[in-house]
C-alpha cells in the first residue's frame, strides 16, 4: 500500500507512532524516506552471514514487519538458529509474525511484543538495531548497547543503523536538504515532507557518527566499522571481538 498518510492538512498533528496505519504502508514509507533501505536490508543478510554461528541466537531489535530477519535468514538457512524477532507496537510484531510464518516457515523464530530494553540476550552472534536505537531515550541507549554485548558470543556482532546528526550547522542542513530532495524525487509533497517532519522530530532523536561511536567504545566494542552512508543515514558494524 502506498504511504499518503501526512498527504492531506491535519488540524492537529500529533507525534509518530507506529500503529496500525502505519504498519499498513510501511514498506513502501521506509523506500520512499530512507536513502538506500532496500539496499541495507539485502546487506545485512550479506555482512550476517560472516558472522552468524551454528547454534546461536539472531535478535532483530525494533523489527517492524520483520524485513531484516528475512533476508538474515536468507543468507544463513543452512545453519541452525533461533530468531528473536521484539517490537513494542502490536500491529507491527502482529503482521511480522504472519510474515516470517509464510516465508520461512522452517525457521524457529519468536516474535515478541515488548520493550527492547526488557528483552535479555544471550548466546547472539548477530545483533541487529536497524533504525530503532533512535527511538530510544537518550540516556537509555548506552545500557541497551551494554546488554547487547555482553549477551553475544565473542565473534558476534552488533549492526546500528541510524539516521545521522552532524555538529556543523552548515553540513547538517546540506543532509536534511538532500534527503528532503530523496524524498520529493519519490513523490512526497511538500506539506508531506513537513508535516512528517514536525511529527517525527520529537519520537527520533538522532545522534552524531562519533556519538555512536564512542558509545559503542564504552559498551566494550573495540572494532567499529561504518560500512554504509546515503546523506544522513548510515549504518556501522560493531565486532566482538574473539579475545572476550
Ligand atoms: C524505523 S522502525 C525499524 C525498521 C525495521 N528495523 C526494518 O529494518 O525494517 C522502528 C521500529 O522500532 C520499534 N520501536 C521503537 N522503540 C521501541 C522500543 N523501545 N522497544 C521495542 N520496539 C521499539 C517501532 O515500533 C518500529 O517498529
């Protein structure tokens, strides 16, 4: 279904959830606003395969309809593992459970309706927060990143993508302008674009590349990567590593 959702006034604009209208026209949403999503999602199912291990556990915190465990899922079928698949909002972990179901029916796969930072993690090689830690309070993010990497294996990993801030005004306003151009080039309107912004700015709070960074360095990660960067959306990799 395509997303036309901010398409039309609305007399009293209230902050973004994610329900059930939402869950509707999600997919084509995530095309149409992220820069290089599809992309992303066939990557992840590619960077998992590197590190995900026989007899582990995949977590796909904040998994919407369940796009990024599929294609994990895609890549790594021959080995045996157990998906978590955790969201807080009922419609989104509803049509993902009905999604995973019909597409890898074979898999063991739990979806969970619950707050992410209720949710325990042990024996993970792969960790994924797919645009969800943004959502996050602030001063909870750090201790879900701790929780993270002490429940996975040494070799495992955790891969953060984020929408971007950046310290100079200048430079951020150059990204908000480019992906407000990504989006028009999609067929968003202007009173679409604006509208959907003034809902989202106080739900999606975005952090700086070297804020994720160093948040990751104190969770205990020593190797972090940036593998992906369209405007100000980006993704990094964060490893494990084997001595711990
Ligand atoms: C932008 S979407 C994530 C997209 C998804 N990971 C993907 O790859 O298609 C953010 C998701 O995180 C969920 N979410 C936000 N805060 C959460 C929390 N504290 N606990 C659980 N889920 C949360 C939202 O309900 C939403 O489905």
């Amino acid at each position: 279904m395509q997303d036309n959702l901010f398409s039309t006034m609305q007399p009293h604009l209230v902050d973004f959830t994610f329900d059930a209208a939402v869950a509707d026209v999600f997919p084509d949403m995530l095309r149409r606003s992220i820069p290089g999503y599809d992309n992303i999602i066939a990557m992840l199912g590619v960077l998992a395969k590197s590190y995900a291990q026989d007899k582990s556990n995949v977590y796909d915190l904040g998994c919407s309809l369940g796009a990024a465990t599929l294609s994990v899922h895609r890549h790594t079928r021959a080995l045996s593992m157990q998906h978590f698949c955790v969201d807080n909002s009922p419609a989104m972990i509803k049509r993902c459970e009905t999604k995973l179901q019909r597409h890898m029916p074979e898999a063991l796969v739990y979806c969970v309706c619950d707050d992410i930072q209720n949710i325990e993690i042990k024996d993970a090689s792969v960790v994924l927060l797919n645009f969800t830690l943004q959502f996050l309070p602030k001063k909870a993010r750090l201790a879900l990143l701790k929780t993270i990497y002490q429940g996975l294996l040494p070799n495992g990993v955790l891969i953060l993508s984020e929408k971007l801030l950046f310290n100079d005004n200048e430079v951020n306003q150059h990204h908000i302008d480019w992906h407000h151009q990504f989006k028009r080039a999609n067929g968003y309107s202007e009173l679409e674009i604006s509208q959907k912004r003034a809902a989202i700015e106080k739900v999606l709070i975005p952090d700086t590349l070297e804020t994720h960074q160093s948040r990751l360095a104190k969770a205990g990660f020593t190797q972090t990567q940036q593998w992906f960067q369209a405007f100000n959306f980006s993704s990094l990799i964060a490893i494990k590593s084997a001595g711990y």
